[in-house]
C-alpha cells in the first residue's frame, strides 16, 4: 500500500480538523507544517507528533464557522514519525520527501502558493474556494494539467456519503423532477476587528466563505450550471459583503435561491423540492449529517450519516485515489465545477459590486 506525505500551508482551526482525519488515514501521514511563523508551525506540530497523538485520541473538539467535529480517537500515524515544522513555504516545498500539500490559508493566497506546490511538483489539496476568481482558477487548472499533479478543491461537502444519496433519490425520481433548490447559510459573527471575513484583503465577505456551499451544492444537484443570475447585497460599513441573496435560472428552466450571511443567524438548511416530494437536509446541511425524504402521504425517510472522524477523511482518502490513478482531481469535484462556480461568483460579485484588491486578484 502505497503512503503519502502530507505537508501543511496554514497551521490554524481548519487544519486541525484536516490534521484530525489525516492521523486518522492508513495511507496518509501528517509529515510536515509550514507557516510564515515558525513558532505556530512548531506548536502544530508537537501536537501531532507520533509519540503525543493526545491531540486526536483526547477527543478534542474543533469549531469552525459554528461547526464542531470530534475526532474518533484512533491513530494510524506510523510509528516514529514527528512531522517536521518549516517557517518557510520555500524551505518545505524543497523537501523531496513531501508528496502532498494542504493549503488552508486565506483564500486571497491560494493562487499564489497553490502555483508555488505545482511548479515545485507537490500534489494540492486546497481549501475552497480553489481562487477567488475565475482567470487565478482557470490559470491553475491549466498548470496542474501541464504538470499532470493533483490539484482538487476541498470543498468537502462534494465528497460526503449523504450527496451521493441525496443524487441517488433523485436519479430514482423519489421526489418526482427537481424543480428549486432554496438554501441559506451565515451565522452574527459580530465585530471581529481584523477577522479574515471582514478584510477584503482577504477575500472576506459572506459569498466567497459561506455562499460557495450553496452554489457548489445546487450546481452538483443540478448537474448544470447557472444561465441566469440575479444577486443583491448589503455592505453596512464592511467593505465585503454581510447579507447576500442570489437567483439563479438554469438552461432546464429550473431554480436556485441562496442567501449567505456573516451579520445574522441564518437556518442553515436546504430543501429541495420536486413534483412529487422534497428533500430536506436540516442544520448545517454542509456537514452532510443528515438528509430526509418526504413524500405526499407518505412517512418521512430519514438517514443519518456518522463521520469515520469529522467529514474530512473523504476528500483526504479520494485525494491519494486519484493521485494513485494518475489523475488531476476527482469525478467529485472536476476542476470544470470549480471553474463554473468561480465564473458563478465572478458574475455575482459584478452585479453586488464586491472588490478585493488588487493583489489578491491579480495573476
């Protein structure tokens, strides 16, 4: 069985989730961390070290964007191994022994690393979005393929057990033809000062962090992509966007609506609803726990979905698939969906008027 060595771009909250499935692999080891601080680096990875898995068999307890995932307490780090710490991307991108990178940075910097993993030959896994734009993912896309390395967006929704059967109910026509799909998602993060959603420097705002779900979602319920697209948006005094609402028509003549907040405590839920039936999946449908048919007189069929460890060993066990297979990304998340749903983004942030800047969009 072949092994891969993961590195890290980006020791924060997301990482620990990463790092938690990732130990948790039988193929994946958590070789190395980089972080411009190499203190930070350091500390991440005395938590993980082989000799103190503490971290994941404590049952340590993670929360992101109101989100809380527990490891399952069960280690497959092989033995001896303490990953290394780099306070130098440069210094870890060097090492020949790093097989993989997982970027979980701002996303106004996953242009500029993820090229520097290609060009210095590393497989990416990145966290979504893939850019904040469609030329930076359109550019990257190309050189994964010139280089024939991995390069897969994260959004790990995509890769969960409870979207397959959500596909399942609808490709048996449980619910009749799918006609709308409604969806919100945001929570009151408050007044954050220097919060990377509140930083336009950053990529912040409620569209690129929050809103990509529900785009990504319905195009992959849908299988198409948006003709139409209508969006508005409050700024308050941010310079990203608080509360968005988006329309979207597709060639079938079907519908989408989402909003996405970081100013207000949304549902979180999605439904979709058909000529004979809805699916509904409940709080935090991102998470993929949970998904119920209702049907007209009929009982609602309701499945549940138990994570091996925290709903990121799905993206982390297909990545080292398809790496194996020599393939650039995954039937999952094909690099044409990610690029459709930067282009989807794109038109949105035209119609509503969010602007990052300059060097966070360039190429």
């Amino acid at each position: 069985m072949n092994k891969f060595n993961w590195a890290i771009m980006g020791p924060g909250s997301i990482a620990d989730m990463f790092a938690d499935a990732l130990m948790a692999s039988q193929k994946g080891i958590l070789y190395a961390v980089a972080s411009r601080d190499i203190d930070k680096a350091q500390a991440f990875a005395d938590k993980y070290s082989a000799d103190g898995a503490s971290h994941q068999a404590d049952g340590a307890s993670h929360q992101t964007d109101g989100t809380s995932h527990q490891a399952d307490g069960t280690s497959h780090q092989a033995d001896g191994v303490v990953p290394k710490a780099y306070g130098s991307y440069q210094q870890m991108l060097a090492d020949p022994e790093v097989d993989v990178v997982y970027i979980a940075t701002p996303q106004s910097l996953h242009y500029e690393q993820a090229k520097m993993c290609l060009e210095a030959g590393k497989h990416v896994l990145m966290e979504k979005p893939l850019t904040i734009n469609a030329a930076q993912t359109e550019a990257l896309i190309a050189l994964a393929q010139e280089k024939q390395l991995l390069l897969q967006e994260g959004l790990w929704s995509r890769f969960m057990p409870c979207f397959e059967q959500v596909k399942l109910w609808l490709d048996e026509g449980r619910i009749g033809e799918l006609q709308y799909i409604c969806s919100d998602i945001g929570f009151a993060f408050g007044d954050r000062d220097g919060h990377r959603l509140h930083n336009p420097a950053l990529g912040g705002g409620a569209l690129l962090d929050l809103g990509v779900y529900s785009i990504t979602l319905s195009q992959c319920l849908m299988q198409e992509h948006p003709s139409e697209i209508s969006a508005m948006s409050h700024f308050g005094n941010l310079q990203v966007d608080e509360n968005t609402i988006v329309n979207m028509r597709y060639p079938s003549g079907r519908f989408a609506q989402f909003t996405c907040t970081i100013a207000a405590q949304a549902s979180n839920s999605m439904m979709l609803m058909g000529s004979k039936g809805r699916i509904v999946l409940p709080y935090m449908f991102w998470n993929g726990n949970k998904a119920i048919l209702q049907q007209e007189g009929a009982q609602d069929e309701v499945i549940e979905f138990a994570h091996r460890v925290n709903g990121f060993e799905y993206q982390i066990e297909e990545s080292m698939k398809m790496i194996e297979k020599n393939q650039v990304c995954s039937d999952f998340m094909p690099h044409g969906d990610s690029l459709a749903v930067m282009q989807t983004m794109d038109e949105i942030r035209r119609q509503i008027g969010l602007k990052f800047t300059a060097n966070a969009e360039c190429i």
